[in-house]
C-alpha cells in the first residue's frame, strides 16, 4: 500500500510540491478524470490537487472517495488563488485545504499526521514501554531524515533515548512482541530500521554484552541505513523492478551514510565504520569498498547479520517475508561472507522460541553461563575473528 496519491488535473507534470513529498513518502500521480476507486484505496493519504472547475470532476470524486476518506484522509492543496477550488472542497467536506501559498513543507507535515494516526491508534494495544519506543523511533526517523534533507547535524540525544528504550523492551517483553509492533509503522524503511534495531540490541543481550555495548549496537543499527535518506522513498519501496540507475543510487547509500555522520558530528569511529561497511563481505566481494576480513571490525559484523535476516523475514513490496528458518538456510549459504562464530550464535538466538518471548542471561540448559561464554566467543575481541 502507498502512502500517497496526488490526484490532478494539470497535465502530465507533476505539482513542485511532489519531489519533496516523494523524498518522505510512497508516491504515485493520478488524473481526475481516469483515478480508479482501486488506486484511491491502495493510498493511505489523498492530495487533490485541482482547480475543480468541472461538475463532473467534482462529483466524480464524491463518488470515488466516501466521505469519511474525504473528511480524516484527504488533503486539498490549492493551485491558485482562485476561490472555485476551495468552495468546491469545502461543498466536498474535504478535511484539510491548504491555500496555495503553503509550503512543501506544510504538505508533508499534513501528510505526516494522517500517516502518525494510525500508528498512534495502533500503539493504544501495546504496553507503555513499548508503543513509548516506537513513538520516540518514528519521531528519530522524521528528525533523521530532516537532519539529512537539510544537512544539520544528527539528534544524538534521541537516538540515545530509543536506542536504550529498544534494549529494554526486548529485555523485558522480548523480541517477538517489538518485531509485532513495529509492524505499525507505515513506512518500510523505518520498520526495516527499527527490525535492525530490534535484532541488533537482542543479540548483543544474548551475548551478555556490557549494557553500553548494546547501546551501540542498537544505535549504529539505527544508523546503519541513514544513507537512504538521500533517495527518495519512491525509489527506495518501488513495487517494480529497479533501473540500473536506481540501483546505483542506492549503493551509494553506506558511503553517503558514512559521510553523514562525520558531518554531523558523529565521532565513534567504530559506527561510522559499520554505517560504511555493512554491505562488505568478509570475503571482499561486498560493496562499496570491496574489503576483505581484515577491513571489518565486529561491530559491522554484528549488524551486517542483523541487516541481512531482517530483510529476509520482512515483507517487501517485490516479496513476502520468509520464515526464521528459511532466512537461516539462505544466510548458512554465504559461505566465507560472514563470521562464522558470530552467525551461529545469531542462528541460536533468532531460532529459539523461548528467547523472543524473554530475555535472560541463562537460558534453558545453560547452567547460568553468560551466553557469550557459551558461545566460546566475544564479538569484540579482534583476536577471535572467524570467516563462514
């Protein structure tokens, strides 16, 4: 389902305010005269952007969107200063009419808070902690990507907040239940930001990792992706097979990513390393640098595993998510590609019911031993490290 659709009568150029949309959101155009009642459905948002001149425009969408879609989920954007447009709107009972002076700005904030409602109905049947986490990550994502859309530096104090308030639901409430709620969200590369999360901070738990260092993980996961930020989400979520263009565009995310955070002030190499790296392959066959072993550090192993099976077991637009054992079985295949020790203990982790349910450090048959020592490894020790 997208997020938006941008219904008008203006030919075949899109309105200005469509590009900034379009960085933020899911967006596809549509005529007043040949908008089907199906293409309205699969938006979550309606812009009519119309000068609504013609009786039959005006009825046509009377008929095509009810009216509590016009009154909660439609936006009327003016295109001039011409009165017609916005008494037909209104006779439409329209929710929102934006005159034409407003900003791009203004429109994607109008769209935000039909989207954010939703996601705020929701959270009303999850625990306070959890719909807490997700509130304060969906409002990180927003202040990333403005971050990101206007070059200023990162807001390094609620990405500590929501990289903490993850590791405490996971800890208290257990993968499963966040991985659900996540599901919320409306944009998928927010879901697939927050699943990185999720998977990132449980596995350094699993590992009995010191709380700060499960703080970094899940931070650097929340990062690890920044990049995109650049590319427009249409790109990003295309229901179709990408262009050769598109896809250079996105491999260009790591780097861009990387570039980022050093501008906006971010001083920890090891995550700026992972921000950069999380494509590479220990066998040097990854992008954008094509390193080896001896170029990637555990912290980017770490996520680069928790990368790659969240994106196996979510849904995508091209895909339907694919099960923990399946996802397993593809990721065992990528022989000498990741660390061999790491993956094993993600495999025992994300493959035992009991772990996503609770965290504890002592998991059945263990005999209260940390689960790094079970494992026989700790990620962080350089000396240790293994390829698949």
């Amino acid at each position: 389902m997208r997020d938006v659709i941008i219904i008008t009568d203006w030919g075949t150029d899109p309105p200005a305010f469509a590009g900034a949309l379009a960085m933020a959101f899911t967006v596809a155009p549509a005529s007043v005269a040949t908008v089907t009642a199906e293409a309205i459905a699969s938006a979550r948002v309606i812009i009519v952007y119309s000068k609504l001149r013609k009786a039959d425009d005006v009825a046509r969408l009377g008929e095509l969107i009810g009216e509590d879609r016009r009154r909660i989920d439609t936006i009327y954007v003016a295109s001039n200063s011409d009165r017609v447009g916005l008494v037909q709107a209104e006779a439409l009972k329209i929710g929102l009419i934006l005159p034409s002076f407003r900003s791009s700005g203004d429109i994607r904030a109008a769209v935000q808070k039909i989207l954010s409602r939703g996601l705020e109905t929701g959270l009303l049947r999850r625990s306070r902690l959890v719909a807490n986490a997700i509130e304060t990550g969906d409002a990180l994502y927003q202040e990333l990507g403005a971050a990101m859309r206007a070059d200023k530096p990162l807001p390094p104090e609620i990405l500590t907040a929501v990289a903490r308030s993850i590791g405490e639901v996971t800890r208290r409430e257990g993968l499963a239940e966040w991985l659900d709620a996540v599901q919320l969200h409306h944009s998928g590369t927010c879901r697939h930001m927050l699943t990185v999360a999720g998977h990132a901070s449980s596995f350094g738990q699993y590992l009995s990792l010191h709380e700060s260092d499960v703080a970094m993980l899940a931070e650097t996961a929340l990062l690890h992706d920044v990049g995109k930020l650049f590319i427009p989400i249409s790109v990003l979520e295309k229901t179709g097979a990408l262009t050769e263009m598109e896809r250079r565009a996105i491999n260009t995310h790591s780097m861009r990513g990387a570039s980022a955070l050093v501008r906006g002030g971010c001083t920890a190499k090891e995550i700026i390393a992972a921000v950069r790296d999380h494509h590479e392959y220990l066998d040097g066959s990854g992008y954008p640098r094509g390193v080896g072993a001896d170029g990637l550090g555990p912290l980017t192993r770490m996520i680069t595993i928790a990368d790659i099976y969240s994106a196996l077991t979510e849904v995508r637009s091209y895909k339907e998510a694919m099960t923990p054992r399946q996802s397993i079985a593809i990721m065992a295949d990528l022989k000498g590609k990741l660390d061999s020790r790491l993956f094993a203990a993600f495999r025992s982790m994300v493959l035992d019911p009991v772990f996503a349910k609770r965290q504890t450090s002592a998991l059945p048959g263990s005999g209260g031993r940390p689960a790094c020592l079970r494992a026989g490894i700790h990620p962080f020790d350089t000396s240790q490290e293994t390829a698949a």
